[in-house]
C-alpha cells in the first residue's frame, strides 16, 4: 500500500448497528473518504451507545460495499482470541479482498478481554503477551505462505504444527497500536506499521521518533512504514450540539485516565457522570467550523501520518459525512 495521504472513516462499532455501520461505511467512500477503521469492542464503552458487533463479521462486509482498505482498528490476539485464530481471521480477509485488508493489533481493554475469567494482568504483562502473539501470527504469515507448517512454545502461548490454508498471496501488513514510547520501538522492530490516537504533537514526535529508531535497529526504513491515525471528533450544524453529542455520546473522550482496566461499560456510565465540558479541551476539536477541524486535522498530516481515520462521535452520521467530504478532505494536502 503506498504511502500516500488517504483520509478513512472510523466505524464506531459501539454506537452503530453493523447493517447501518456497513451502509455509513459506503456513503462515506462515496464523499471522498478513503478505507475503514472499525473497532473490535465486546462492548460498549458506554451503555448509551447501545452496540458492539463482532468486528470480523462486519470487516467481510465493508469488503463487499466499498473499495480501499480496511482493518480492526483494534484487534487483541491475546486474550479472548488465541493468536492463530486471528491470523486465520486476517488472511482469509486478505485473500478474499487483495490488497486492501490490513491487521491492526494491540494489547487489550479489561472491557473486551475480562469477559473469559481469566486473571487481568498489569500493563506490561499485556505488551509482552502482545509482542509473543505478533510472533506467532508473523510465523504463521510466512509459514503458510511458504507451504510450510510452524509450531511455537513461548512464555504465554503454544501452536502445535500447523499452516494457514486460504492464504493470500501477499500476507496482511501488522500494525501496532500504542501511545507508549516503549512499545513503539519494539513495534518498528518487529512488525510493518504503527497505529496511535489524537494526542499532543509532541507525544506523538516522540512515538515516531522511537518507532523509526526501532525500525531503523531492524534494517527497515521508518520512512516507508505507515503510520495511521484515529481521531475523534465532534461536528454539528451548531457548536452546542458539538458539544452535546460529546458529552452525550462520548464521554469516555473526556476521561483522562488510563482506561485499560475498567470492566463494565456501567463502571464507565458512573464516571461519565463527573465528565464536564472543559474535560474535552486540547483532548478533541468539537466545533460547527469545518475549518477548525481541518486545521487540526492538517496538524497531524504535516506531522507525517500516512492515513487518517475520523469518528465524530454524534449520531449524525451522514450530514458529517456530506460536510467533510466537500469542505474538509479536499483541502487536506500532503
């Protein structure tokens, strides 16, 4: 996939009912958006949102409706999936949609993973479970590729022999998803891209800055490894309704904490309560002016992110949808 500027839309799998994320989805690449990230929730991150599809059931249908790339955005191969089960997942997309199918991955949310009763360990515990899965997934990728079987027996996890048989010609390119510096320079080592959030500029120099030096250990150029994007946002015909539908609709947005070990999508509705307004600022653009939204947007290309996907966090899907594809993404530029 080459590494020119494409702006996606974020399905938000927690808000939307997957018939209606699918259909969003296909309007957007009709307005100009290119590809689709959809989050692999158990559930919601509130219960106000109301959903939580099974992320791979929707992805084969995106892959159906629309025409540019497509993944989790993201997928833990840790807890509630052995990690062979997802690299089976992710090459039978890509040798269903060439190309286009990429595999975003990271290293869980006690509100997905929790669900199987198993012991919820510390942060770190999470990344090196992580790192050992992208081992297997990598050897499977390869492996299988070669018409080869692989076994593996690691620390957290054991693969007797075994291949993938539906494979892609070309396996699907691994990204990483981490705000941690650490992390980034263990994904440029090992894996073909990098996957981060809206945050400060200056966090997120820092994360490339790692993630190439990690890459640049590896014997690959950080330069031609792509670097994707989510960002939250809030846009409405009025500033007010910006703001509403945040607070409403996303007030997880406004936590500023580490969510990573909150269980229930209830516990969260308690904390959403202490969500104030001003929790939002610096943290997302929630405005009616498309431009302050470009603006924001265009920081984070001239930063050098390859690929962008935008989730405005209200209900009114289609009307963003319409306003961005004429007024903003066409003034992005590289």
């Amino acid at each position: 996939m080459a590494n020119h500027l494409t702006i996606g839309y974020a399905a938000a799998l927690e808000q939307f009912h997957p018939t209606e994320a699918v259909e969003l989805a296909a309007y957007a690449e009709q307005h100009g958006f290119s590809g689709v990230m959809a989050a692999d929730h158990f559930q919601p991150w509130v219960p106000a949102q109301g959903q939580s599809a099974f992320v791979w059931n929707v992805l084969t249908a995106v892959g159906e409706r629309t025409r540019g790339d497509f993944g989790p955005g993201v997928t833990a191969p840790t807890f509630r999936y052995h990690p062979a089960v997802v690299a089976q997942a992710s090459a039978t997309l890509a040798a269903m949609y060439p190309g286009r199918h990429w595999l975003g991955l990271g290293s869980g949310e006690a509100l997905n993973e929790h669900i199987t009763g198993e012991y919820w360990p510390e942060a770190p515990e999470r990344i090196n479970r992580m790192f050992e899965a992208i081992d297997i997934i990598g050897k499977l990728f390869s492996s299988s590729a070669a018409g080869r079987d692989t076994k593996f027996a690691g620390q957290y996890y054991k693969l007797e022999s075994t291949r993938l048989w539906t494979m892609p010609a070309t396996p699907p390119e691994i990204y990483v998803a981490t705000a941690g510096p650490v992390t980034a320079k263990r994904a440029g080592r090992h894996v073909d891209g990098l996957i981060t959030v809206g945050a400060p500029l200056e966090k997120i120099g820092g994360l490339f800055a790692k993630f190439a030096e990690g890459a640049r250990e590896a014997g690959r150029d950080p330069d031609t490894m792509p670097k994707l994007l989510q960002l939250h946002l809030s846009w409405a015909p009025t500033d007010e309704e910006a703001l509403a539908n945040a607070v409403r609709e996303w007030p997880n947005g406004g936590m500023k904490f580490g969510k990573g070990d909150v269980r229930s999508p209830f516990d969260f509705e308690a904390m959403a309560k202490m969500v104030r307004p001003a929790d939002f600022e610096g943290r997302m653009v929630i405005s009616a002016d498309p431009d302050a939204h470009r603006a924001e947007i265009q920081k984070y290309v001239d930063l050098g992110f390859d690929r962008i996907y935008l989730h405005n966090v209200g209900r009114n899907q289609r009307e963003w949808i319409e306003v961005f594809g004429r007024d903003v993404l066409p003034a992005l530029h590289r």
